[in-house]
C-alpha cells in the first residue's frame, strides 16, 4: 500500500506541473500577442514621424542658409544699433518717440512710392442712370479700382444709381489711417503721447475728456475720395438749380444708403462706431454720425456751402445745421448769431429739409464743420 501511495503522489505532481506549464504557455502566448501589437503600433508611429520630419538635403540646406542669414542680418542689426548708441548723445522719450514716427512716416512714403509705380490712369468718369427694378448697392473690386453702384429714389421718387470708380490702392490705405490700435488701451502713456497717437488716428478728446471721433479730421482727410459724388449730384441736379435741391437730393441718396451701426472695431483698429465715407462705401451701410459726415463732405465740394455747415448732437443722434433763412416749416438751431436749418441723413425714411427723422429732445452741442 505505501509502495502504490508513493506512485499516485508522484502522478498527481507531474499531473499539477503539466497544467501548471501548460498554463505558463498559453499565458505567455498571450502576452506575445499582445506585444506583437503594442510592437507594430509603435512601429507605424515612428515611421509616421520620420516622414513628417523627413526633409530632402535641399530643404535641409535652404534652411540652414535662411537661418544663417537670418542671423547675419540679426547680428549685423546688434552691432549696428551698438555702435550708434555709442556714438549717439542720449535721446529724451520725446525725442525717440519722434524717431518712431518719422520712421513709420518713411515707410509709409516707401509704400506710397511704390503704389505710384501703377501706371496713373484717370478712372473712368462717374455716370448715373435711371434704374427699373430693384434697388443696387454694390462695391466690387476690378483692379485696380473699386467701382462702386448705389441706387436711391430722387425726389420725384424715380430710382436712380449713381456709378463711380475709385484707385484701389488708395482706398486700402485710407482704411488703415482711420481707428486706434487695440494696444492703446493696453499701455500706459504720457498725456503729450496719448495726444499724438489719437491725432494720428483721428481721435481727440470731447469737452468731458472723453475720448471721441475727430469728425473734421476725418472730413478733411476723406474729403477727396467723395469727389466723385459730387460729380454726380451736380450732373443730377444742374450747374445752374438751387442750393436747396443739392441739398435735397443728397439728403435721399445719403437716406437710402441701408442703415447699421458699424460696431466698435474694423478688423484690428478700434473705430467708436462710425464709419468714414470710404467705409461706408465699402460697406454699403452707416449710421446717423457716419452719414452726417458724408453728407458734409460731399456738399462741402461747391464752395457755397463752405463754413455754412454745422454738427448738432442731441442725445443719441447727430445730425447737421446748414446756414440759411428758415421758412416757417422748417427747424432750425441758433449757433454764433446765425440761423441753421436742420438737415438729418440718416434715413430711411425720407425726411425733407428742415425737418428730423428723430425727436431728438434739447441740443448738447454744436460745432461747425471745417475742411481748414
């Protein structure tokens, strides 16, 4: 009995061993799947690296030239500005401000310079005709113009498109004059600097020190681009029909320009909601400030309407004065002892001389609308 116990037992351990390696293996089996896996993964992501990282030896060697010259160009820049600065007195904030602008005055002749290389074609002359249909505001660029084709009703209620063409080059340039950079909320400066910079920009401050549009510095620098327009009411109207039917007319072609307030900023400059003539040409929309700007500054062309133009701003609105005897229709606003009748372009509706689309309550300020 012991001799047949010894045998069993010794059966049972090479049964337990058997089950126990063939269990190893078919872990182990496992596990090599498994990391076979894990294995090609890693494979197809280095390979996917190598390829994105893999450059021929020309790209390699443009590279490296860039870079150096790149550096050539830096160390060159170091060593240059060591040396002026070495020779140079030390220069007041005022005065390296000063070196800044007339820096970027430098190059802006440059990009000037260069535009003039276009060849300096006059556009075509500005035309109206009459329309049968439906109303048009188009601003479409056709280098190297923009040509522009807004449609109003006249006073006899005729719809009528005025058509004209503007260098597109000039154009591009204006709309980067007008409006502040973000980075001037952003750092401190000097009152004389924060001065200069919303001149620049054609900003200044109000009568509460608030900061506000420079309306005439935006009338004077804009005032040639609305030439055409002039053209184009003058033609409308006649050389020899009275001031009040310019001033008619005008007020419905500004009218009938779709109205939107323009918002705070155009692209990356800060613009105070108001829109310059060559933006709302752009645009083909303006509200009551931009269209009261562009109303002045196409009127102000004829002579006789030079210094006889006023901005009335009451709460939430600005609209314009023009110097003349009222009839007993007409509102009109003292200012300096003259007498200005009310003109608002604002629209949509269709208000007549003399009479505002806004019940604007009692008059804030007025200011007179100067090209000087």
């Amino acid at each position: 009995m012991g001799f047949l116990k010894t045998i069993f037992n010794f059966f049972k351990w090479v049964l337990i061993l058997t089950f126990t390696l063939f269990g190893l293996l078919i872990a182990a089996g496992v596990v090599a799947l498994y990391y076979e896996d894990y294995l090609k993964k890693e494979v197809m992501l280095a390979e996917e690296e190598v390829l994105q990282d893999d450059k021929t030896a020309e790209e390699l060697f443009i590279e490296e030239e860039e870079e150096t010259e790149a550096n050539n160009e830096i160390t060159d820049a170091k060593e240059a500005i060591k040396e002026v600065e070495e020779k140079r007195e030390p220069v007041s904030p005022d005065d390296r401000q000063a070196l800044r602008d007339n820096k970027r005055e430098e190059i802006v002749s440059r990009h000037e310079q260069e535009e003039k290389r276009v060849p300096d074609a006059p556009p075509p002359p500005p035309r109206f005709a009459r329309l049968k249909g439906k109303a048009v505001f188009d601003a479409d660029p056709e280098p190297p113009w923009y040509h522009f084709r807004f449609s109003y009703q006249d006073i006899m209620e005729d719809l009528y498109m005025w058509e004209w063409l503007l260098r597109q080059a000039e154009v591009d340039r204006s709309l980067r004059v007008y409006g502040l950079p973000k980075s001037f909320f952003q750092n401190y400066y000097e009152e004389e600097q924060a001065a200069r910079i919303l001149k620049k920009s054609f900003f200044r401050y109000d009568k509460e020190g608030y900061i506000c549009t420079d309306y005439n510095a935006v009338l004077r620098y804009y005032h040639r681009y609305t030439e055409p327009l002039y053209e184009l009411l003058k033609k409308k109207v006649g050389d020899d029909a009275p001031l009040t039917d310019y001033i008619e007319e005008l007020l419905r072609f500004c009218q009938d320009i779709p109205y939107k307030r323009p918002g705070n900023y155009y692209g990356n400059k800060y613009i105070w909601d108001f829109y310059t003539p060559v933006h709302i040409m752009l645009e083909r929309e303006g509200d009551c400030d931009s269209k009261s700007v562009l109303f002045a500054s196409v009127l102000m062309h004829d002579r006789r309407f030079r210094d006889k133009i006023v901005y009335i701003t009451v709460a939430g609105h600005l609209l314009l004065g023009i110097e003349g005897e009222p009839n007993p229709y007409q509102d009109w606003v003292d200012f300096q002892g003259k007498k200005y009748i009310i003109c608002d372009p604002v629209g949509p509706a269709h208000t007549a001389f003399g009479v505002s689309a806004w019940d604007y309550g009692p008059v804030l300020n007025i200011e007179k609308a100067s090209l000087n």
